[in-house]
C-alpha cells in the first residue's frame, strides 16, 4: 500500500508578503545576485505582492539613487534581460535607510519605518532579515536587531534571518556566531544560506536518486569505486577579491560549505520524509562520518592545496597568485585544494570521494561524477580493446546543466570492438526553459518559511570540525605543509593527479 499523502511535505505554503530587509545593501551581491532574483521572481508572478524591500548600509543614499544603482545593474546582469514595466512594478517598493550597524538609533528608526509600512502600505507585518554585510558586522546587527525588539515577531506574523557566508571562519567562531544568532531568532527561523543548494541540478540530486528506482541499488561501496567533485572557476582575484580571498582559501571559502554541502546530498541516507529537518538529519549524519584527517601525516597523505603562478586563462595573461591586487607576496594561502574524502559508513567504507577546486583552472564548470566498478573481465578483456573504462554517471552542476551515463558500447561493423558512448540529459533541451538562479529560489523558500535548502547549525558545526584539522596542520608552525603550484589556465597541481594515481584512479577530463 502507498503512503498516505502528505501534503505539507511536498508542497510548502504559499509565500506570504512581507519585508525584506538587506543589511549591507550597497555591496555586489545585493546588486548582482539578491535584487535581480526579486526582479526575476517579479517577473514569473512567483513574487508576493506587496513584498517591500529595505537596503540598510552605511553610504549616504537616496531611495532614488539607490534605485537607480540597482536598476543599472539589473539590466546588466538579470538572467532574462531587463523589462521596465516589471522594475516599474518593484521600483516604488524599494527603499533605502542609511545607518552604521551598530548604531541603536538606526534600528530604531528602522523599527518606525517597519511599523509605518505595516500601517500605511498594507504591508502584514511579516520580516525577512537579510545579512549580507562584512562578516565583522554579524554579531552587531544581530543584537542591534534584539536590542530594537526587531527579532520578536508580531502576533499572528512571522520574522526570520538569512545569514550570508561566511559562516564563522573555524569551528569556535561558528559556534559563537551560532550562539548569538539563537540567541536571537528561534532556530527554525534561521536561514544559513549556501547558494550551492539552490542550484536547479544540486536540488535535482534527490530526485535522481530517490524517483528512479535505477540507482539506489547500485549506490553503494559493492557497486560504485569512486565519486568525484570538481568545482572548477576560470576566475582569479578580480574586482578586490584578494583582500577577502588572501585570508580565507579555497578550503575555507568553498569546501567547507558548496562542497560538502553536495557531498552530503550524494552520500546522504534516503530521509524519511521531505520535511527541512528529515533531509539536514541525513545530511548532517554524513558530515559527521567523514573521517577526520588530524595530523599532519593524514592530511599531507590526503590532501593538497596550491597557488596558481602566472600563466594564460580563456587566452588572455594573468598574474600569480601571490602578485594579485591585495594578496600578500608572501602569501601562504591556497587558490586550489584537492582533497580524498572517507565517509565511514557502511553504505560507503572503502569508497574514496575525491574534492577538488581552484580558481584560475581552464574553465568555469561544477561537475559530480559516480564512476561504477567494472564488470568482471571474464567475456571481453581478450579483446584488443579491452574493455575501455566502467560507467560514469555525471551530474553537471553548471553550466550545461544535466546528467549523462557513459556506458561501453559495441562498435558497429563486423568485428567486435568495444568503445564508450554517451547518454546525455541536457536541462536546457529536455525543459526549454532556462532554470532559475539559486537565489530565485532561495529567497522564496525563505519567504515561504521552507529551511529545507539552508544549512541547520549542526551541519555547518560538523563541517568545520573537518575543516579545522586540515587548517591546523597546514598552519602548525613548526613544520607547515608545503603549498604546490600550478600554472594559471591548467587543471592544477601535478601532486593533485598524484593523490589518485595512489588509488589507480584518474581526475575526470571536463
Ligand atoms: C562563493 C565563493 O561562495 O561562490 C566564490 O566565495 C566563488 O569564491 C563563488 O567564486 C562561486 O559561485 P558560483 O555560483 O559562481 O559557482
């Protein structure tokens, strides 16, 4: 007999208006990313009406200047172009308020003008905190937020937080940042964004494995020899990065929270139900089962970190790593990581799952790939060709969205050869349409109170945890572990190719 259904673990509710209000809202991602997916929401009628948005940063601003920054480079980056009748009907809803973040009358005032919105402009009173300022700014705004009664919603209303990245920097700043964040919302009020999982084809990983009863059988050490993940960026330190960059590493910024973020999805336990905290139980239970590679010993055996020394990307010259605008010379920071992951479970022990990424590699692709064991040879290992390679599942993350499954095939023609063949899925044909951005998404989860795509606190602990070890031994100054290189525009360090020739195993060509 099926399961009865359950609606309110399929279909979440429907978003309600409310006010969003951004702190930090003169800086790239409100500009790049936030206000064109509330513009694109606008446009697909997703987009609640009355929803108001507030930027609150520091600048001296107008509601109109600050529209107008927003609208110039809405029409640069907005994935569908730019209408003007749909920013029309966004525009008056956007509203600037200058205020330092730590200043208590700046809050109190924006208190008012919450309350004055509700009053005055049929808004419900409802209140999405968006903290997208510098990191250093997190615990402030939070307790200003407390301190102005902001956090408390009103009866019969709702009023909750979304946290940018970065999370805290190791474990013990995480954990405090999580204290003060629960020490002001309720934690299923809490949204700890990774826009990783926004992303149309990591969400479309549970459906993969959980709606085609194909795979799951076969997802397991007695079937699958390796997975690999490789999130590759054809980007260095432009636009000031360095200055973020230099002090965090690809480990910091990408690994601990997009990486293992899809790690967990592949690995992850089928969850009981689609519920936000069913799916983060399973997840976080992955996390907690990798193996910690605590000493310098393990994580030199494991793992390799690198920078990127001057050379060519998409034809045009680049500097090295330690030459980049706001990088020290001496830099000891990593542009690259590959790491071998274990995951000690039963369902996985003895299964490596490689990570690697790196900016300045030869192009911008995110790639998962299953790679199945091979056949036993018994039939067609004394043909000439052999039998060339196992099959490959590969989920492209971005671009060219889609999944193919390499399989051997035999060669047409009268003698018998064998040669690997491709099925391919690819979104953009299959759906005609272009997805939508993770904010998209993202932000209407949100609205629609729907945690289900945010890291839960014990996730992002866990991952840090793992983080931490390697960070350690990579910094112990007695004998700090060396930092490869690699020319800028190549697929990294040859200590990288290596660490799998270790295993018999080689990267993926993307
Ligand atoms: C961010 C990192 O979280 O993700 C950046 O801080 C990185 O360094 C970016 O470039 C990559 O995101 P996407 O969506 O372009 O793959």
């Amino acid at each position: 007999m099926s399961n009865p259904f359950r609606e309110d673990l399929v279909s979440r509710t429907r978003p309600e208006a409310c006010t969003v209000v951004i702190f930090g809202a003169t800086g790239d991602l409100t500009h790049r990313k936030l206000v064109p997916a509330l513009y694109n929401l606008a446009l697909d009628g997703e987009l609640p009406p009355g929803v108001k948005i507030i930027g609150f940063a520091r600048r001296e601003k107008t509601d109109a200047e600050f529209r107008a920054g927003l609208e110039e480079l809405n029409r640069k980056v907005s994935r569908t172009g730019h209408d003007d009748a749909v920013w029309s009907s966004i525009a008056p809803n956007i509203h600037y308020h200058q205020s330092e973040f730590t200043d208590a009358d700046g809050y109190a005032r924006l208190a008012a003008t919450l309350d004055a919105i509700d009053r005055d402009r049929g808004g419900k009173g409802n209140r999405l905190f968006y903290i997208a300022s510098a990191p250093e700014f997190f615990d402030d705004i939070l307790t200003q937020l407390k301190d102005a009664g902001l956090n408390e919603a009103k009866e019969g209303c709702w009023a909750r937080v979304i946290v940018e990245k970065p999370f805290g920097t190791d474990l013990a700043t995480a954990q405090r940042l999580n204290r003060v964040v629960n020490q002001t919302f309720k934690e299923k009020d809490t949204y700890r964004i990774d826009h990783y999982l926004g992303k149309e084809t990591a969400q479309n990983l549970m459906v993969l494995r959980f709606a085609n009863a194909i795979f799951e059988p076969l997802w397991n050490s007695r079937y699958i020899e390796q997975v690999q993940i490789t999130c590759s960026e054809n980007l260095g330190m432009e636009g000031g990065r360095g200055g973020y960059y230099d002090k965090s590493g690809a480990l910091r910024d990408m690994v601990q929270n997009h990486l293992l973020q899809l790690l967990s999805l592949v690995a992850m336990e089928p969850p009981t139900d689609l519920s936000a905290d069913g799916v983060r139980d399973e997840k976080v239970k992955v996390i907690r089962s990798m193996r910690k590679w605590d000493t310098p010993e393990k994580v030199a055996q494991n793992v390799v970190r690198a920078q990127y020394t001057k050379g060519s990307v998409s034809g045009k010259s680049v500097p090295g790593y330690r030459e980049e605008d706001r990088v020290d010379p001496e830099s000891m920071t990593e542009s690259y990581v590959a790491l071998r992951i274990m995951i000690d479970t039963w369902r996985w022990s003895g299964v490596p799952f490689y990570i690697r990424v790196g900016k300045q590699l030869p192009k911008k692709a995110t790639e998962i790939s299953v790679h199945f064991k091979s056949p036993p040879g018994v039939l067609f290992n004394a043909l000439p060709t052999g039998v060339p390679g196992g099959n490959v599942l590969a989920i492209r993350i971005q671009p060219d969205e889609g999944i193919s499954l390499r399989m051997v095939s035999k060669i047409p023609g009268t003698s018998l050869r064998l040669e690997p063949v491709k099925m391919d899925f690819q979104y953009s044909t299959s759906f005609g349409k272009p997805s939508p951005e993770a904010y998209e998404r993202l932000l209407l989860d949100a609205i629609a109170g729907d945690a289900t795509l945010f890291a839960r606190r014990d996730e992002v602990e866990e991952a840090w945890k793992f983080i931490d070890c390697i960070e350690q031994a990579w910094h112990q100054a007695a004998s700090p572990l060396p930092m490869a290189e690699y020319v800028a525009g190549t697929w990294g360090p040859k200590e990288a190719d290596d660490l799998l020739h270790e295993d018999g195993n080689t990267w993926r060509r993307l």
